[in-house]
C-alpha cells in the first residue's frame, strides 16, 4: 500500500509537472528589420546613430558578433528565418515563379508554436508568399492569432498603401507598427481596429509569439519620407547636423571616380543595377539616405524600449526571450557597388541579438563570435519552447550559447545569391570561417533576360525563367564550374578588399574552401533530386496585382 501511495504521488507530481509546462514556458518576441548593416547601431562602432535600446539588449544578452544571413535579399532571406533552411531547399525568391505550399508554411515557427500552444501575432511587412495564390490568398493570415501586416512594401507611410492600417492614430512606419505590437500586448481594451484576429484580447493564460517585421531601413521606407511637418521631429531633423560630416563606408567610390569594377562585367553587369540604388552613386545622396536610415533606425529602437516597458508594465519581462535581427544588409558604395544580393560581409552580416532575462548574471553581455545564421533562428525559438523541430529544419538551436554553456556552432557559414535576373547581379555561393571568406560565381548569361522590363525586384517570371532558377538550384552540385573566384583573409582583411584566389601561396586554402564550398552547398539542397515544397504562381507584382507575361526569348 506503501509503495502504491508513493507511486500514485509520484504520478501527480509528474503530472503537476507537465500541466505546469506551459505556464514557464517563455513568451517570444522576434524583431526583424529590413536591410540594415551591421555596423548601423552605436554598439557596433558607429559614431552618428544612436540606438540606446538595441544596445541594452547586447549588454544584458547575447550580441552574435558574426551573425550573418544565408541569401542577401528579402523574400528567400525572411523565408529562411521562417523555416529554418536555405534557399536551396525551400525554393522562394523574386525570379523562382514560385510560393510555399501550405504544407511547407506549416513547418514554419510560428504555425509550429500556434499549434504549441503559444498565442501567436505577426505585425508589418510581409515578404514571403505562401499557397497558389501567393499574396494574392490568406493562407499566412489566417495562421496567426493576430495579423496586423501588409504584403510587399510598407512605404514611410504605410496608411497609404495598405488599408489594413488605415484606422492607426499614426502615419508613419515605425509608429503605426508600434500601436500594433502595443495593441497586441495589451492589457486592456480590444485590439486595434483593422487587425484580422479571431479574439479580441490576448489571453492571459497564454505564451505568446509575437513578430514585429519591418520595411525600414530599406529604400522602400527611407525613399517616401517626406518631411511632413506633421511626422514625429525625429525624422525631420535628428542627425541633420551631421549631414556633411558623418563617415562615408571604408572604400566608397562614387559612380564618377570608379575605374576598376569589383567584379569582372562578365560577372557582375553592373549597369543594369536597379534605379532605386543609384543614392550610392554619389557622396551627397549617399549622405542623405544614411541620414535618413539613421534616423528610422533610432525610430526603432525607440519601439523596442517601448515594448519592453510595456513588457515590464505586464508583469512579464522576465519570461519573455526577444530575438533581435536584419534580413540582410546593403551596400553603401563599397567599390561602387551598390544594393544588395552579393555576398560580401556588407551584404551578409547583420545585427543579431538575443535577450533572455532569466540566464545567469555571468551570460549576460556576451559578445560571442558563434557563426550563428538566420537559419538558425527558427530552431533556437522551438528549443526555448520546448517544441522538436521537424526534420526540414536545417538551422541548429544556439539556445546554448545564450545560455552562456558549452556551444559547439558551425565551422563554416555557407550562403548563397539565385537573384540573378536583368538587373545583372551574379550567381554566386561562399563560405566562411572565423579566419577565411571564399566566393565563387557562374555564368551570368545575359540572353537569358531577352525581352525582360520592369523596375519590380521581381520583374516577369515566365514559364523559362522559372525553369532557369529551378535548374540552378542543384547547378553547381552537378558539377557547373565558377568563372571567377574570390579568396578573402577576412580576419585581416575584414572589408574583403584584396583577393587572394590567383595567390599561389594561398593556393592550398583555396583548395579547402572550394572543398568546403562543394560540401555545404549539396548539404544545403538536402537532396539533389528532391524539389522544394513550392507552388507555381501567376506572374504577379508584390501584394498581388496581376502583371502580363512576358516570355524571354
């Protein structure tokens, strides 16, 4: 009787246990922005911005010092983040033609801690389509509790473009995605008018996973301020004073005095890059449009000071984990070169920090120099949420390097561009390691884009130039040679300035890192002879508007 009381007790207890579970389990706030580099925030060096909040979750969490991106550009970058997986495997850019199919999406994090049990929101851009109709459908909004979100660009002012938030107090980006994520939180009232939510206040006995996106500093954002005399003064005048005075990027050269290409033209046709990143061409457009980053910057940073009062204010601060991170980078007129979709650190790298307040004293401010990339994020949210990741997952939790234990991350950052349409950018993949950067590029056939038009950053995807991008996606792993390589001693050369590939005392490093190239970009396709879990789309603009096809020739 003795024995049966004990395990009858024990069985409570265990009970207690697992029905206790969801109440510890942390809340999730993940913060993405859009196109910012790296050395954008004070933390990081930069002598103009100032961003106070982001540099208070580096010094009580975890700023990964060589955090970077696997693909420069929106859609497959933010896809990655959802998935947890590379371009190669999960099929979605502007040029694949394509959307995730509704199975693919339901692998993603946040339907994966929906059905956890976690109450789930999603505010700002989004860029990633999903189902036959791409944006065009709803599969993605009706996959969250909360959806307070706009397809393709936001603008400065996103009233104007998305009527979803046509009822905000506010006009501008920053605010009108604050009085969302504030409305999320709560405490009182019903949600903001214009959100798509089956309740009207989040429950309380609930985790929650909340995702704020969004379109800033992209050009998208920073190209439509206007000044307007009713916008917040931050955007008017803060960092005015320095307008001739800030830094340009080590190695700017503007369009006038550029005499040797970065890249070989038949690699990269420069000339064909999209108008909308002409501001690099000189020194004081240039100077105009960091202003203006800056200060959408800092209008960030002000909302996660915001939220994390709020989150203060609820009483549930210290059970809530925030994620801190960019889709990519850009170019800044490094060598001319200006947008994105390249694999240079400017590109690739990217402010990643992680906050969670419950570690120990002595895991807090770490700067850790853990190759952690954006595929990894997926998994480190399920792991904080007790939740397995599926086996399509290919990012590794880094739960443990925030944790301040024993974190045994990758030896080499693999990455990879497939965005190479008429606007001239080039194929290509690298690898990293803490002391190498190794890039190889394929042939850029300019034929292939015959008959192309359009300013979209997706321009036309006919029926040829879906079956392009589907056969690059396995190219290199059957055997396509590069045309050009670049091999960059990036821990002593961490602006990639001088390329060593045709070095031959280097000539053995080389031989490694194509190797490892080789190895990382076949584990990246995780199968050469499966396809992505995508589905073909009719030819469309971002947020759904038909275009007419146009076949290339």
């Amino acid at each position: 009787m003795k024995h049966l009381l004990t395990a009858l007790l024990l069985i409570l207890g265990l009970a207690g246990r697992i029905s206790a579970a969801p109440a510890t389990r942390p809340n999730i706030v993940f913060i993405l922005t859009d196109d910012q580099r790296w050395d954008s925030l004070a933390l990081t060096g930069n002598p103009v911005v100032k961003t106070p909040n982001i540099d208070r979750l580096a010094a009580e969490g975890t700023f990964f010092v060589n955090g970077t991106v696997t693909s420069a550009i929106c859609t497959p970058s933010r896809t990655c983040y959802f998935l947890g997986q590379y371009e190669r495997k999960h099929g979605v850019n502007f040029n694949s033609g394509t959307a995730l199919t509704a199975a693919a999406w339901a692998k993603s994090y946040p339907v994966l801690l929906r059905e956890a049990g976690y109450f789930t929101g999603y505010i700002g851009k989004n860029h990633v389509p999903v189902g036959p109709a791409g944006y065009a459908g709803d599969v993605q909004a009706r996959s969250f509790d909360f959806w307070y979100a706009g397809n393709g660009h936001l603008s400065f002012y996103p009233k104007r473009r998305h009527p979803i938030f046509k009822d905000a107090r506010t006009d501008t980006q920053v605010e009108v995605l604050e009085e969302g994520a504030l409305s999320f939180l709560g405490p009182e009232g019903s949600f903001i008018q214009g959100a798509q939510a089956f309740l009207q206040q989040r429950p309380k006995d609930k985790p929650f996973l909340l995702t704020i996106a969004f379109n800033l500093p992209h050009a998208g954002g920073t190209s439509t301020m206007e000044l307007l005399p009713t916008d917040d003064e931050l955007y008017r005048t803060t960092y005015r004073d320095q307008l001739l005075t800030q830094p340009l990027p080590p190695n700017y050269v503007a369009k006038a005095d550029l005499r040797t290409p970065k890249l070989p033209q038949k690699v990269h046709y420069a000339q064909y890059r999209q108008k909308s990143y002409d501001y690099v061409d000189t020194e004081a457009t240039l100077r105009e449009r960091q202003i203006r980053e800056y200060q959408t910057i800092t209008g960030i940073d002000r909302l996660v000071g915001h939220v994390r009062a709020q989150l203060a204010k609820l009483g549930v601060a210290e059970n809530t984990v925030i994620f801190f991170s960019s889709d990519h980078g850009i170019t800044h007129g490094e060598f001319g070169l200006g947008g994105k979709a390249l694999n240079y650190e400017m590109c690739l790298r990217v402010p990643m920090v992680v906050l969670d307040p419950r570690v120990p004293q002595n895991a807090r401010g770490q700067h850790s120099p853990a190759l952690v990339q954006s595929i990894d994020f997926a998994p480190t949210m399920l792991d904080y949420a007790g939740v397995r990741p599926p086996p399509a997952m290919q990012g590794k939790s880094f739960r443990a390097a925030v944790d301040g234990r024993p974190f045994r991350g990758r030896e080499a950052a693999f990455a990879e561009n497939l965005w190479s349409t008429q606007f001239g950018n080039p194929r290509c993949e690298s690898v990293r390691t803490a002391e190498w950067k190794y890039i190889r590029y394929f042939k850029n056939d300019r034929s292939i884009f015959a008959g192309v038009a359009g300013e979209a950053e997706g321009g036309n995807v006919s029926d040829d130039l879906a079956a392009v991008y589907a056969q690059w996606l396995t190219a290199s792993i059957r055997g396509e040679p590069p045309v050009y390589e670049e091999l960059f001693h990036i821990s002593a050369d961490p602006h990639e300035t001088t390329n060593l590939a045709a070095d031959p005392e280097h000539a053995d490093t080389l031989r490694k890192m194509r190797a490892e190239c080789q190895r990382l970009v076949t584990e990246a396709k995780d199968g050469v002879d499966t396809p992505p879990a995508t589905v073909r789309l009719p030819t469309t603009r971002e947020g759904g508007k038909a275009k007419g096809k146009k076949k290339a020739k």
